[in-house]
C-alpha cells in the first residue's frame, strides 16, 4: 500500500479532502503522517482524531533554510512516503529538498498555473481583469511554482468579486481537484515526457 505524507502549516482544509477521500474512496494508498512546521498548527488535531501519525519540524529552531529542510527530510522520510503533497505549507523549500523528493512532491496553488505564481493571486487576477480563475495541481520543481502540471480547476471571476470571495470559490474546487490528483499520482496513472503529465487513461486533467 503507497503512503502518503501531508505538509501543513495552518487547517490544513486540503490535507482534510485528502485524507478523507483517501478513506471513502477505496484508494490503495494511506495517510502515513501529518506534518507542519508549527505547532499550533490546527490541522494536526484533524490528523490525530483521525488516527494518523503527526510531527512538528518548527522552522523558527533552526539557524538556516537548509538546517530547517534538512531536519524535515528526515522527519518525512521516517514514514517512507511515496507521495509528499503540501496542502498550505507556507515555506520555501530549498533545490536539495525538492530534488530528494523529485517526482513524489506535489504542491496546490491557487491560480491557473503559469498566470500570478507567488502571493495574493485572487487580488492579481482580479486587477488583471481576468474573466477565469482556478487552482493548479503540479509536481514541484526548484523554480517557485512552475512545475509540471498535473491537473487544474476553474472558475468564473464575478464582476461583484472580491479577493476573498474568489479565494472561497477557488478553495472549493481545489477540495476536488487535489485528491483527485494525488489518487491518480498513488494509483501510478501518470506520465510525464517533456515537462507535460498525461492521465494514462485519458480521464481530463481539467475540472470545470
């Protein structure tokens, strides 16, 4: 059975679609472990109601980005896992991270992935008069927020919009679109060639 480990920093709202779908869904896959780089951090509760093992890697201990990523390795890797997906973990992870988990590291951002990478990209899209917003499944690479793509979600920006409205309609999306995503990585039904992921079995890597 793969195991999946879950990088939080806040709720975790994403961790919870994961973990639930994981359970209903009949995936041949678990939730090995939950870990988040504060304490605090409410998502861990979630994962222990749910009997998953959970561990805190606090960011502020350590010296350096590499003491700090170094020291969270060893703390995934303690779970063996086969899939890394971060679900609202708000650090930037060194090049010696990401490419120890190449291939098994995924990341939700919400945005329609090349458009408005970074911060505060509901407020972006909105300035930028875009017509369509969205969230972006992809495997994670050393440059911020450009990996392959895996799959994406979207939705109509309102005229009324706000940045926060839009943000809860896009997280909504991204409730489906991420589970979904990591059970197609677990169940091995992707495949990348070039820098682009194809579903081996043609099921659409957009949700509208």
């Amino acid at each position: 059975m793969k195991r999946i480990v879950i990088l939080i920093s806040g709720r975790g709202s994403n961790m919870e679609a994961i973990v639930r779908a994981c359970a209903t869904e009949g995936w041949t896959a678990r939730v090995a472990a939950v870990v988040a780089n504060r304490a605090d951090a409410a998502g861990l509760e979630f994962a222990r109601q749910h009997g998953i093992a959970t561990a805190v890697v606090d960011h502020t201990a350590f010296e350096s980005r590499a003491a700090f990523d170094a020291e969270l390795a060893r703390a995934i890797e303690a779970h063996t896992p086969d899939v890394v997906a971060l679900a609202g973990f708000m650090r930037i992870l060194t090049d010696e991270f990401v490419e120890r988990f190449e291939g098994r590291l995924i990341n939700v951002h919400p945005s329609l992935l090349p458009a408005f990478p970074g911060l505060h990209t509901h407020r972006r899209a909105i300035e930028a008069g875009c017509k369509l917003a969205g969230a972006t499944v992809h495997f994670v690479t050393p440059a911020l927020d450009h990996g392959p793509i895996i799959a994406q979600a979207v939705v109509p920006v309102l005229a009324a919009d706000t940045p926060e409205s839009l943000a809860a309609r896009v997280l909504e999306r991204e409730h489906v679109l991420y589970p979904r995503a990591v059970r197609w990585l677990v169940h091995g039904l992707l495949r990348t060639s070039h820098g682009i992921v194809t579903h081996t079995k043609g099921e659409p890597q957009l949700l509208r």
